[in-house]
C-alpha cells in the first residue's frame, strides 16, 4: 500500500542518516508501553526539528503538546550547555511518561513539562529578558491561532515557529472536510494571509507517519533604515 511505501522510504533514508539513539528508543518504547497514542513525530521529523533547532542556535525552545517527550528530547539534544526547553502538556499521564523519559535521557535538568491547559500555561510565559527561539506546535489543532498567536508574542525577531499536522492527508485542503483539526489549520493559514510580520510555508511529509505536513513561520527581521 501507500503507507507502506513511504513507510519503507522513511525507513531506508533514516538507515543512512540516523544513528540509533538509546534514549530516543527508550522514549518511544515507553509511549508505546504505557498505551500512550501513536501520534509522536517520526525519527525523521524528529531529526528535522533538531537540526532546525542547532541551524539558528536555538538557546531556549517552547513545545506545545508533550505528548510522552519524544519530540521535546529530539530538540533538547540540540541545546547548547546552558539552553532550555519548556513543554506544556494538559494530560496528568503524558506529562508524567514524558517526565520519565527525559529524566532517563539525562536531560531534566533543560526540560521542564509544564502540566494544565496549554493556553493558561502560554498565559504565564513572557518574552524577557530572553526570547524564546523556536516554538514547535503540537498539540490540539483547533487552538493553532491562539498557540500561534502566543508564539508570536514570546518568540526573538527571526525566530521560528513549526506547526505539525497542517497537511492531514489532503483533508485541510478539501472543502467537503469540515471537521475541527483541519478547521484548526485553515483558520491559521487565513490568519498567516494577513500577518504582515511573518513569511511561512508549509512542506508535506509523507512517511511511517502518513502524509501530512509541517508549516514552518519565520518572525521577520525587521530592518531598521536610518535616514540622515
Ligand atoms: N509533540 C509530541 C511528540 O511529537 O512527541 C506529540 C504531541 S501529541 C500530537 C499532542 C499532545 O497535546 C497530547 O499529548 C495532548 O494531550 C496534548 N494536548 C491536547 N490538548 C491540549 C491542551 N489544550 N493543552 C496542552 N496540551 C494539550
């Protein structure tokens, strides 16, 4: 089938460009224990997001939606020494798995996981005195403006903000679709069409974890002209 087939493609590039990682194993095997949803990214996604995050020198990192931690530790081992990493999660039991794997890959000490409803915990996040660099949104799609919107407010000028799931199979795009996670992304792309202050894209994926897609926001640089 189809899937199959991205997923064997998935599978043949990670076999050359991915080295196996013990504590990433561990987090997605833990997921998978603790009857957590399939819905983590892929090792591939994962590894995008990494190197995203080392290409901009990202210090501080925000994640909207934990899930179980795996993509939050993807994006921790891209921080420098002194880098952090803030996840905000609404379910008491991802938090906690996501809690044991990042301790498990040694890296508490730059993650925190924020528990309770993503947009309360955006509430009492500022911007000072350090931006955030990268804000990754994941987690209920039919928030993704109020998510964005707050990213916006917390994120460094020429930061990045990825959201996943903005492809969904096709079913953003299509008219007879009406349900609330692509509603969720239809009214952020209306939303991009007016902001002035952001450039995006979105890229389609299609691998293990089906076709969809990551839109990436870049905030823009404002260029100050001084005139004489
Ligand atoms: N980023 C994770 C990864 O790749 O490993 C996957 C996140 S999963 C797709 C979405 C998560 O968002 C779930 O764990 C869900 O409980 C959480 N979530 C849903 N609604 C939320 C809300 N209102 N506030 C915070 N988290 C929420």
């Amino acid at each position: 089938t189809t899937l199959d087939n991205w997923e064997r493609s998935d599978k043949y590039h990670n076999s050359f460009l991915l080295l196996p990682d013990a504590a990433l194993e561990a987090a997605a095997k833990r997921n998978d224990e603790q009857g957590l949803p399939d819905v983590a990214v892929s090792p591939a996604q994962g590894k995008f997001l990494n190197l995203l995050a080392q290409s901009i020198g990202a210090k501080k990192i925000l994640e909207v939606g934990t899930l179980g931690g795996y993509s939050s530790i993807w994006m921790a081992k891209a921080l420098p020494h002194d880098g952090t990493l803030v996840t905000l999660e609404i379910s008491e039991k991802h938090a906690q798995v996501a809690k044991e794997s990042i301790a498990a890959a040694g890296l508490a000490n730059k993650i925190s996981v924020i528990l309770g409803p993503a947009i309360d915990s955006l509430h009492t996040l500022y911007p000072n005195p350090e931006p955030f660099d990268l804000v990754f949104i994941d987690a209920d799609k039919q928030s993704n403006t109020a998510y964005f919107v707050e990213a916006k407010r917390l994120v460094r000028k020429g930061g990045i903000i990825i959201v996943d799931n903005a492809v969904q199979y096709g079913r953003v795009a299509d008219p007879n679709c009406s349900d609330e996670r692509a509603e969720g992304v239809g009214d952020l792309l209306r939303a991009l069409k007016d902001d002035e202050d952001v450039e995006a894209t979105t890229i389609g994926t299609a691998g293990e974890k089906g076709y969809d897609g990551f839109l990436q926001c870049e905030t823009e640089v404002k260029v100050l002209v001084i005139r004489y």
